[in-house]
C-alpha cells in the first residue's frame, strides 16, 4: 500500500510540474503563434475521452448508483464553471475587455482548480485500481496540464498581474493536483469506485464540453485527425502499460 501511494504521489507531482511548466511557458516566451498549443488541446481531448470510457467508466460502474456520480461529477463542475468562474479558452487572452476585469484571473483560477483538484483524484483512484489504470490516468491528465498553466497565466497576465503572480496561479494548480492525490489516499478504502466515477465525470466535461469546442472554433481536418490521434495514442498506451504490467 505505501509504494502504490508513493507511485500516485510522484505522478500527481509531475503532473503540477506541468501546470507550472505551461504558466512559465507563457510567462518567458509570450508565444504568438499558438497552433501547437491548439494541437496539443485537440489530441487531449481524443485521449481524455478515450480514457474516460474504456477505463474509468467500467471501473467505476461496480459501486452502487455509480453513473448519478459521474453526473454530478459532470454538473458539477459545469455549474461551478458558469456560476464562481468566467469562460475560458485554452490559448492566450488578448480581449481587450478582459483587461478591463483584473478579478477575472483569480475566478478563473478557482474555477481550474476545481479540475485540477480532480486530476490528483483521478491519478490516485487509478493507482489505487491497477497500475495499468492509474498509468493512463496519469497521461490522461499531463496531456492537458500545460495547456491549463499557459490558460491560467495567459488570463492573469491579460488581468494587469505580473509574471511572479501569473506563475503562481500556475503552482496553486499544481498544488491542488497533489491535495486531491492526498485526498482521495485518506478516503480511498471505501469510496474509490465513487471517486472514479466522479472524476469520470469531471473528465468527460474537461474533453467534451471545453477541450472539443475550442477545436471546433479553430475548425479544419487537421485538428478533427489529432483529436484522433489522442483515440490512437490511448490505444497504443494502453496496449504498453497492460503488456508492462503483465510482463
């Protein structure tokens, strides 16, 4: 039981590394050009999706009213997006008007770390089922986690906050990624079927309802063929870590 805590613990260490990774990426560099970014979303979302139906889903169906969960994970977190967070994208803010609303980096901030704390939730719950599982847990979350850092810096910057507090907002992403690993260690005994099914939910959301329309907006083949290529990448993941696991 130690090692498989200390393996989630390490992963949803990397995993906010990530986070603070894409908030320095955009802090340093103020890239213009924004088409791998735009890549790197699309192919996210094909293997969150992927991940959140051929493993988390099946998982998490063997506690009792397990898809009421993944509903509320679903809700959840589009409630708390659309009430306590303005809409984001994943690419840099340049809105004149969001300058205008310095709060806004902040609610965008608490409204990610609802995500965030979930991605810690989902790595552990893996871990907590198979290697094999919290293995592609863990893809399924760094994949998206520089996005979310250059997201969250992008909005603080474009809100008048100063690199040192568009980094930070990164960290405290990253933080909530470990807190929810903790988390979901301390509960885990009893309730990590629940705590699938609700990550299950909150990562459907994260794919389809903001990951996939940012796509959508961008438009062109080349993004619907790398949103199959994160399908592809979940394949070939998958096949990798059972073959490791097993061997």
């Amino acid at each position: 039981m130690l090692r498989i805590m200390l393996a989630y613990l390490a992963f949803a260490a990397v995993a906010a590394v990530a986070d603070v990774a894409g908030a320095v990426l955009v802090t340093t560099a103020h890239k213009r050009r924004q088409a791998p970014l735009r890549y790197f979303v699309a192919a996210g979302a094909g293997f969150m999706l992927a991940a959140a139906f051929v493993r988390m889903l099946p998982e998490a169906t063997q506690v009792p009213h397990a898809f009421l969960f993944v509903l509320l994970g679903y809700f959840g977190v589009h409630l708390f997006e659309h009430t306590f967070a303005p809409h984001f994208h994943f690419g840099e803010e340049t809105h004149p008007e969001a300058l205008l609303r310095p709060a806004a980096g902040w609610l965008a901030a608490l409204g990610l770390g609802v995500h965030t704390l979930f991605d810690g939730v989902a790595i552990a719950a893996g871990f907590l089922v198979s290697p094999t599982l919290g293995g592609l847990l863990f893809l399924a979350v760094v994949i998206h986690k520089v996005p979310e850092g250059f997201t969250i810096a992008s909005i603080m910057l474009a809100g008048g906050y100063s690199s040192v507090a568009a980094v930070a907002a990164g960290a405290s992403l990253g933080v909530l990624t470990i807190a929810g690993a903790v988390l979901t260690g301390i509960v885990a005994d009893q309730h990590v079927g629940y705590a699938l099914a609700l990550s299950a939910g909150v990562t459907i959301y994260v794919a389809a309802s903001d990951l996939i329309p940012e796509v959508n907006r961008e438009g062109g083949p080349a993004l619907a063929w790398t949103v199959f290529a994160g399908l592809i990448f979940f394949i070939v993941a998958d096949w990798l870590l059972s073959a490791f696991v097993t061997h």
